[in-house]
C-alpha cells in the first residue's frame, strides 16, 4: 500500500498533565511529518554485509545520548514536512557534541533552506511541501552538505542501509555511530501517544497518516524500547513499534564521528570502514 508522504496537518492536544498552565482541551502548535515512502536500491550499502564480518563492539542494555541538550528544536517541523532534514540537522548536533564536544548551531530558516535547494519547497506555495525522498537527501548530504546558524556545511561520506526490521541491528549501529536515521509509517495512534507523553508502541488498526523520519540515539529506558529525537523532543519508542512501522534506517559515516586517533565512539575504526565504503563506491 502506498503511503502518503505527508498527511494534513496532525493538531496535538494537551491534558493538565502534560502542561502545568493548560487547560485541558488547549491547542499547541500542529506538527507535520514529512518522509515520502522508502525506495530501496540493490546498490544500498548494507549493515549486515558488515556485521557478519566486522567485530562489532558488544552493546550494553543502557546507552545514548538523547539527553545532550534540553531543547533540540523544531527546525520547521511544527509547520512544514521537512523531518528529513530536521533529522539530519538534530544528527550533526548529536554528534558534534559528544565527539567534538562542540555545539553546532541550527535554525528553522537554515534548514528549510536546504529543504528547498533540495525538493523545490516554496514555504509560499503549499503545493510543494511534498516531503522528501530519504534516498534524494543522502546524496545532497553527501555532494553538498546541510548548512548550519553559521553557514558550514555539514555532509556525510557513505551511508549504511539497516534491515528496517533488525533491533539487534539497530542497537548496534546506534551504540557505534552515535545515531540511526529512521523512517515510519507514522500510525496516528503515535500521535497520541506523543502528546501523552507515552512511548511509542504498536496499535492494531491504527490508521497511518504518513511517513516520519526520526534519529534514533540510543537506549536510555530498556532493552525493548530506544530513544528517538522528534519535534524537538526525545521520544521512546518500543520494539514492536520500530518492527511493525518502520520502512527504512540509515547510518551515516562522517569526518565529525571522528577523534583525534581516527577511531569514533567507543573505538570503533570508523575512518577505515569508511576508506572501505568509498573503494566499493568506486
């Protein structure tokens, strides 16, 4: 069945116990999603070509990094369907702070921009917030970059297809690149759940109202739930959410992973999987 790439606008609604100052019934700003449906490509590199022959750290039950700042932003996405590119802003914030322990800033005007250079969006015309092609926005990442507050670019080298249906590969990729680029087919009962302050869990028969792209950042709660960054909060997400609604997951390899020995977090040679990547590339 195809998916919409972006539904109408998803109006939230807050109790008093998501709120101290809101009565119940209080509208908040209406969040939008964003990701057209998943293309897969024999060319995709694959996670498990790798896993199967790299040693891969073991992964423990606690890990992430979803709580390096307090407000990850909107970045456009309580108006528009950029969450592709929300996301990959909220994955550079990520990982230059806990790599670089550096501060990489990021603001709605930037990252529409690159939404636009990349789709045709015109934040004047409605007709072209049509979402994005996860597949189109990995390329401009890698050629061109998402530019920050500042006006650096920030682009990827290869990137990594992850089965959409492995949380064991999941859990690994997260714990050693820091983050997964993820995409849904976004249930409204998730929208709910969102404003309930819940984690994301499967609903039988809930409608899908499109698709979503998020980071995922780690596995701050249990073994069974991670922790997602969306509409400038963390969010925990089951395992049988992520297996029934997720179509796509992406890791990225980029120079900021990098320290100073050319290894990433936790040790993992991510320079020479890179180096690897690239020769297959060609």
């Amino acid at each position: 069945m195809c998916v919409p790439a972006v539904s109408p606008r998803i109006r939230l609604w807050l109790s008093t116990a998501d709120v101290g100052h809101a009565s119940k019934g209080d509208k908040v700003p209406e969040f939008k999603l964003g990701k057209q449906p998943a293309a897969p490509r024999p060319t995709d590199f694959k996670f498990s070509d790798f896993a199967a022959t790299i040693k891969l750290p073991a992964v423990p039950s606690r890990f992430g990094h979803g709580g390096a700042y307090a407000d990850w932003k909107m970045l456009g996405n309580d108006r528009y369907g950029d969450c592709v590119w929300a996301g990959a802003a909220h994955e550079h914030m990520l990982i230059n702070k806990v790599v670089q322990k550096s501060d990489v800033p990021f603001d709605d005007t930037t990252v529409l921009g690159d939404y636009a250079a990349a789709t045709g969006f015109d934040p004047n015309d409605p007709s072209t917030d049509n979402g994005t092609d996860v597949h189109k926005a990995l390329s401009y990442r890698r050629k061109v970059g998402i530019a920050d507050s500042t006006g650096t670019r920030h682009k990827i080298g290869a990137y990594v297809s992850l089965d959409p249906k492995s949380w064991e590969h999941l859990e690994q990729a997260a714990y050693i690149f820091g983050a997964v680029g993820i995409g849904v087919q976004f249930p409204s009962s998730a929208m709910d759940q969102f404003n309930a302050r819940k984690p994301w869990d499967y609903v039988a028969g809930s409608k899908i109202e499109g698709g979503h792209y998020v980071p995922t950042v780690g596995s701050l709660e249990s073994k069974g739930q991670v922790t997602v960054i969306t509409w400038g909060k963390h969010q925990v997400m089951t395992n049988a959410f992520y297996e029934r609604y997720n179509d796509e997951a992406w890791v990225y390899i980029t120079t900021e992973e990098l320290r100073t020995d050319g290894t990433g977090l936790h040790g993992f040679d991510v320079e020479k999987l890179n180096s690897y990547l690239t020769a297959l590339r060609g």
